[in-house]
C-alpha cells in the first residue's frame, strides 16, 4: 500500500511472498495495484466501476467485428483514425478484463497494467513523455471520450447489421453520453452585443480560490457580472456580463474543483490549499435552464442582500477595529478611564514602596540590588484631575459604552438577518426538486509538482463510505472523509466531486446484471483464480513439508539488528514464533519454558485412523492445556519493565482483548506446528500431520482464519514498533540523541497503525515511546540550536542539517498527536527559533537562515520532508524480549 504524504513519483508496490497475503477477503472490494505512477489510475477506475450502470455497460460490451485493426498490425500501415479506434478497442477489451477481475477475482489486488499502457499512448508523443502527474481532468475527460467512442462504434456496427441505411452515430443512444454528459447554455452581452452560445461538458470545473463552499464555487462560475471585453479600446469598451444555465443535467454529475493554478512571479504552479465545504446532498435546481426567471430574480435579490451584508459587516469593524487599530471601541473606553484612574493609585502604590526600603540590606552591594529588584515601573497617568471630573467622565464613558454596545448588537441582529434571508433564498419547495446525493470524492494530496491520488466512494449497497487507496480497500467514516479531502488539513483535499441524480438512482443502482460475465470474460477470471489457488497449494506443500504454518510477515526477515548486533543468522529451526508472525525467535525467559511428554500410544496403532485421530486428539488436548496456561501466566506478569506481549503471538492476543476462542486457535496452530513425532515412525509422520490438519481446519471457520491472520499482523507490526524502539533507545543510552530520533519516529509511525476500536492495549509501550521522543526531540533541537548561534559557518550548516533532516519533520506529526504532550513538544521547539528574533548579534545571513527556518515550522501544512531513515542492517527482531528488559531497566524506566 502506498502511504499518504509521499511523493508518488517513486513508488512501486511489490507483491508479497506469501500468496495468503494476496487473497481477498471475504467480499472485500478488489483493489488495484499501483505498477508506477498509476494511482490516478486507479481512483478514477474504481470510481467508474463501483456505479453499476457503468460496470454493466463495460462488462456487456460486445467488440464490433468491424475497424477492428489486430494490435499486430503495423502502424506505418495505419491511418491516424485507424491507429485511433485501434487504441480504443484495445483498450476496451483491457477494460473488459480489468472490470471482470474486479467482480470476481479472488486476489485482494489486481494489475491494471494493460490497459494503465494502452491509455497513456494517448498521452505520449514522439518529443514527449507521460508525466505521472498528468493533469488528472485530462486524463478523465481522454478516459470517457474513448468510452463515448467506443460505444458509438458498437452503434454504427448494430445498425449496419439491421440493414439500416443511416450508420451514423445517435448521441442520446449512447451510455456514456446518457450517463455522464450534460448540456448547458451561456448568454450574455458584450460591448453592447448579445451572444448566446451551447456547448456539452462531461466535468463541470469551478474555482476554489475566494470560495468557502461549493454553492459559491457553482455561482461563480455560472454568473459573471463582468467579464473581459473583446475590444482592447479602452474607451469603446462596455462591461460585459453572461450568465450560463444548465438545460440538461447527467445522472452522474461530475464537478471539478480547480486547485492548482498558475504563480505569474514565481513561473511555477502552486496548489490551493483554502478549505471548501461540500453538502452530502445538493439541490441543482437554480441552476437550471427551466427554473431562470425565479432565479434570476432570486439572484438579483440576493446580490442586494450581499451588498447590504458588506455594508454592516463594514459597519460593525468600525466598532470591533476602531480606527482601523484593532482595537474594539469598548476597550478604548475602559483604557480611557484606567489612564484617568491611574493617579490615585499611584500614591499608594509609593507609600507601600517607601516602607520596603526602610527595611532594605545596608551594604550598597545590597541595596542596589534590593534597588533593582523593588523598582516599580509606574504607568502613564493624568498630572491632574479632580473627583469631579473622574465622575462626569465615568458618567460619559459608562453611557457612551452602553450605546455602542446596543448599536453593535442591532448591527450582529440585522447581520444575522440578512445572512438567514440567503441561506433561505433557495429552499423554496419549488427549487429542491432536482436532488443530487454525493457518491465519490477524489483526493489529492501533495503539492502542484507531485502527490498521491486516493478515492473516497459511498457503496450504493450498504450506504458506507469506502477509501480506495490502490492496493487498500478500507471502511471510513464521514468524518474522516470530510477532514481529509475539504482542505486545510495536511496537504490532502478533494480534486473532483461524484454526484448521482436521486431520481435516477434506481437505474443506476441496477440488479444483478452489473455483475454477469460473458462466457469469454468469465474463462479469463477462472483462469487467473486457478492460478492464484496453484500458487497457494505450492506455497502450503512447501510449508507442509517445513511444519510450518504460513507466515503472514515474510518482509520481517529482511530487517535486520540493532547496531550492536552481529548479524549471526544461526537459530533454531523450531523456534516458537517461525510461522506465527515472524520467522525469528524472540527469546523467552527461562521460567516460561514448559516440557511436553507424547501421549502414551503404541507405534504399531498410528497404521489405524482411529488411533491416528485419538493420537491427534490426546496430543491437541495435553499440549493446549500446557500452552494455554504458560500463556496466561506470562500475560499476568505483563507491565511496562516486562513487556511478555513480546514473547508469543497467544501473550499478545490474550493482553489485547482477543476473543478466547481465537486465542485457543492460535495455539492449536502452535500445537500442530511442534507435534511429537519423534516417537512415530518416519513412515507415519505424514499420516499423522494430515490428521493434525484436518483437525485444525474443523476448529474454525474461513472468518476465524481471517481474524487470525489479523492478529498476525498486528502481532508484527507492534514487534516491529517495538523493535525501532528498543534501538532507538539503545542510541539513547548510548547519548546518541541525533542517531536515536529516526529509530523512535519509525516506532511512532508503525505504532500509530495499530488501531483498535476500545483501546490501545495492543499498541508498543507508548508512554515509554512519547518520553522518549520528547527527550530525544529537546535534546537534538538544543544541539542544533548551540550550533546555531556558534561562529562557525561550519555549525551553522550541521544546525541546518539537524532542523531540516530532524526537527521539522517531526512538526506534523506532533501538530496532529491526540496527546496534550506532543503538542507541548512542539510548542517547545517553536519557542527556542522564535525567540531569537528578539536578538540583534546573529548576523544577516544566519537572520535570513533564521526566517527560512520559521516560515516552515509555522507552516506545519507545508511540510514535506521526511525524517531521516533508521537504516538496519540485520535482525531488528533478534532477542527483542530480552533486549527491551534490559534497555527499559538501564534507563529506569517504571
């Protein structure tokens, strides 16, 4: 899975070894791998094929006999239009595959390569390349203009064979143009000239720049009340106005929301980060054609409310920044009479003063320090005023007060009056008709050089919203959905907008027709499920034949040791963890090791299958019960110091709340995997492991496994969490503090993927983790800040480096913590750079390194570096139990 935030211009996933970590669950969406630069790709195609109409058209699509030119064909010998429609038929028939594997392939991802190359053709020309951040509406609108096309190719083909004599292409029988495109009609007067103009759009674009909310956003690009004359006579021209009206909407209403733009200074695009609002469901209705006169009405009513608003709004500054000083003018009144009142207290602030200096040290060292200490700084005050006049301007001032403040609450009454009349301009029952409901959110997240793409879609099927993020196929809440995709949060906001007509829905939500295959489509998926199911069956035997269970962590082989590690690959071949989320042993303490005798059995019975099953069953029973208890009585000496979640996959599962009947299947897993065949002859030892399977299989069902596999998962990420720290604090110890940060930020990261919905008792000791990124964090930032200020030009640049490489990166992860701590941390590093402002001696070069360095870190949203990487070079896993012990007790930590 391609993580959030990096840049996607280098990332490829790579297929994990073990084919059960390519097995889709359950009914899981089927997620598309990233082969490159592809995830554009893949936001939109999930988008498309998640509407069933869409997928029912695509996957019933029959390849028109006619202009088909063979990909073999060479393109010399091809004329533009052929080298075209031959692209588009391919690209069809890769479509074809790609939507059928989506519906009833059994890998959790699929490669979208084919059809990922066929289209980007369309993109390359003989002096350029594609760019991976291909412009993402371009690639849309290429994407349904070869659909439209396409279609209309099976049209003529269709009526070609009903002898019609007309064989051009019917728009409105097209799907694509049915579904998608919508028409819209612009009127207007320039220089005095009306002009009426009619165009087709398949993605409606509107600005965000100067917009709060997407109906803004909408107004804005449909009435402009001036726009550029045609004429560059400054004095002939006239303003020009239009306005453009919606005379045909689609069922699939595609709006995109114009982020990027282009910096004229800087000869660079930049990405527009401003936070838009968009509602769940959209009423279209003033912006229709049929509905102009009301509206229009309506607008002009709402442009003078507009006027009007910026007039109170205006009208009320004046109070709140009186004088355009920002201050409010009921503060002016009461600093008007503190200033007046400050002379009577003054006397007594002196007679107080006078009483402490006579009981003052006596020796002038003393003194002057008792001087320097006691001097009161006295206040501006009047030089004279009379009780009178203290009276009459209090009396002023109190009643002047009392004005302004009714006069500010009639304005704020009058404001809120006027915004009620906006927000209630458009719900008239006449105008919320036409209901839109919300159905995918595409998401960008970086900046206009580079980023990541990722879709948010709302199943038309259980009405939950979904993130799609290449391989990834996740359950989401709208909040989640709102926070990462309307702007201002991180670098991530939405791209483009999916609305579905309401009143449509039914026909677009069609039966199951959307999933039927075509014989042809159909022998391709069982080809590639029989494929995958080889690879599995090749996988097991090999693991069979090892007495192993697969491993759910192959990747944890190749981390490697903390650096006082030797890297000595020797270990036992039974160790208890191979097969149970890592191929490694963590080492367990001594007192947990429990001797297992085999049952009683005769050699000779295991040739009989009711021996072989009570040998099985004796064997299960007596070793479940050693295993269970040696379980629970390390999981009962669990604390921070000794951490025994370490020490097995069952002590982890039992300490975070696992469910007791899946606990008692991992360790019949463990069971199976250490049967006692040492006592059966070597001709039995398959018999017997057969049965031990067969048992295990009949324990529990597919979700059990599932479940299981879960756990395993998570068991490797909390000892890979873990394991960064122990290093991490190894480095620590070890006063290390530059080399110990990455260690302790990679433990962060992983930590944090650890999510539990009642708590985080399955997460790596985290109050240990935040003290000591705390500590660590402090202490790098004082070493870059002592460089800092040096005179070496040298320590400058190695400050540099720790603030860029170290420091700042760590910003946006403090800034978005749920803990009160992080956010004090950082607090803290801001504190130490903003305060040299203050200072005059560090030289403009070091001030303008000083400024550089500011602007990123106030600018948390910006950021884009990462951390410098925690490079291991062997078995980070190695001896973890006992490594963590000893480095949580030489640091004294509780």
């Amino acid at each position: 899975m391609v993580q959030r935030g990096r840049i996607d211009s280098w990332m490829v996933f790579i297929d994990p070894l073990n084919p059960h970590e390519r097995t889709r669950l359950g009914d899981t969406p089927v997620g598309l791998k990233n082969v490159g630069n592809t995830c554009w790709f893949s936001a939109v195609i999930q988008s498309l094929f998640h509407l069933p109409i869409v997928r029912k058209h695509i996957l019933s699509y029959n390849m028109p006999a006619v202009s088909i030119i063979s990909s073999d064909t060479p393109q010399c010998d091809q004329t533009g239009e052929q080298q075209t429609s031959s692209q588009i038929l391919l690209f069809m028939q890769e479509l074809r595959v790609l939507f059928s594997l989506l519906v009833q392939s059994k890998r959790k991802y699929v490669n979208p390569s084919k059809p990922v190359e066929i289209l980007k053709s369309a993109f390359t020309t003989s002096s350029s390349q594609f760019s991976y951040q291909q412009d993402v509406s371009e690639f849309t609108h290429k994407l349904l203009e070869w659909l439209q096309q396409a279609f209309a190719m099976q049209q003529v083909e269709g009526r070609q064979e009903d002898g019609e004599a007309d064989g051009s292409d019917r728009e409105e029988e097209n799907p694509v143009v049915r579904l998608f495109y919508g028409k819209c009609r612009t009127e207007g007067v320039n220089e005095g000239n009306r002009f009426t103009n009619e165009s087709s759009f398949t993605s409606f674009p509107v600005q965000v720049r100067g917009h709060h909310d997407l109906h803004s956003c909408l107004e804005a690009s449909l009435v402009q009340r001036e726009i550029e004359p045609v004429s560059n006579n400054e004095t002939t021209a006239v303003k020009a106005e239009q306005e453009t009206w919606f005379t045909r909407l689609p069922p699939i209403l595609s709006i995109e929301l114009s982020r990027f733009e282009f910096n004229q200074s800087e000869q660079k695009a930049e990405k527009i980060h401003d936070r838009l609002t968009f509602p769940c469901t959209m009423y279209m209705d003033r912006y229709l054609e049929c509905n102009k006169e009301d509206v229009s009405a309506r607008r002009e009513t709402v442009y003078k409310l507009r006027h009007k608003l910026d007039v109170l709004e205006r009208q009320l500054d004046r109070f709140t920044s009186y004088k355009s000083k920002r201050v409010a003018l009921q503060d002016v009144f009461d600093l008007a009479l503190g200033f007046a009142q400050t002379k009577r207290m003054r006397a007594e602030d002196c007679e107080r003063d006078d009483d402490v200096m006579e009981t003052s040290p006596q020796t002038s060292q003393d003194i002057n320090s008792a001087s320097s200490q006691n001097a009161v700084v006295v206040e501006p005050c009047p030089r004279h005023v009379t009780d009178e006049e203290l009276r009459m301007l209090h009396s002023c001032l109190t009643r002047w007060k009392k004005e302004v403040n009714e006069d500010q609450q009639g304005l704020r009454e009058d404001i809120e009056d006027v915004m009620n009349q906006i927000n209630e301009m458009y719900n008239d029952p006449s105008l919320t008709q036409v209901c839109y409901h919300l159905y995918a959110v595409l998401v960008h997240e970086g900046e206009a050089a580079g980023g990541h793409y990722w879709a948010y879609i709302n199943s038309l099927a259980t009405a939950k919203w979904l993130k799609f993020n290449d391989i990834s196929v996740s359950e989401v809440t709208w909040e989640e959905v709102e926070r990462e995709s309307m702007g201002d949060h991180h670098m991530a906001s939405a791209y483009c907008l999916i609305y579905l007509d309401k009143s449509q829905r039914e026909w677009i939500n069609c039966s199951d027709e959307a999933y039927c295959l075509s014989p042809d489509m159909q022998l391709v998926v069982d080809k590639d499920n029989q494929e995958l199911q080889d690879e599995i069956k090749e996988y097991d035997d090999k693991q069979q034949k090892s007495q192993l269970v697969p491993s759910f962590s192959e990747d944890a082989r190749h981390l490697g040791p903390h650096p006082d590690v030797t890297g000595n690959e020797s270990q036992p071949a039974e160790s208890t963890l191979q097969g149970l989320g890592f191929p490694r042993v963590l080492k367990e303490p001594p007192e947990a090791v429990t001797e297992l005798q085999s049952p009683a059995v005769e050699i000779q019975q295991l040739v009989n299958p009711t021996a072989l099953d009570n040998f099985v069953s004796e064997v299960f029973t007596q070793q479940y019960t050693a295993k269970l208890s040696e379980y629970k009585q390390l999981s009962d000496c669990f604390s921070v110091a000794n951490d025994t979640r370490l020490v097995h996959l069952c002590c982890y599962m039992i300490s975070s709340g696992a469910s007791p009947h899946l606990i008692d299947l991992a360790i019949y897993e463990e069971v199976l995997k250490h049967l006692p065949l040492e006592s059966v002859p070597a001709g039995s030892h398959h018999a017997v492991q057969n049965v031990a399977y067969r048992k295990l299989r009949s324990l529990g069902s597919d979700e059990d496994r599932v479940e299981i596999q879960h756990w395993k998962v998570h068991f490797d990420k909390f000892c890979r969490a873990t394991g960064y720290l122990v290093v991490g604090l190894e480095h620590l110890e070890m006063k290390c503090n530059s080399a110990a940060l990455p260690y302790l930020v990679k433990a962060w990261d992983v930590n944090s993927q650890l999510v539990f919905s009642e708590s985080q008792a399955g997460r790596a000791a985290e109050g240990v983790l935040a003290e000591a990124r705390h500590y660590c964090l402090k202490s790098v930032n004082s070493e870059a800040l002592r460089l800092f200020i040096s005179l070496s030009a040298d320590n400058v640049d190695k400050a540099m480096d720790l603030i860029h490489n170290l420091i700042i990166p760590c910003l946006p992860k403090l800034e978005t913590s749920s803990l009160q701590s992080d956010h004090a941390a950082k607090e803290n590093v801001m504190e130490t750079w903003c305060a040299l402002l203050s200072g005059d001696n560090l030289g403009a070069g070091r001030q303008q390194r000083l400024q550089e360095v500011l602007e990123k870190m106030l600018d948390v949203s910006a950021i884009r570096n990462e951390i410098r990487d925690a490079p291991i070079a062997g078995d980070l896993l190695s001896d973890l139990f006992q490594r963590y012990k000893e480095i949580i007790a030489k640091l004294h930590y509780k």
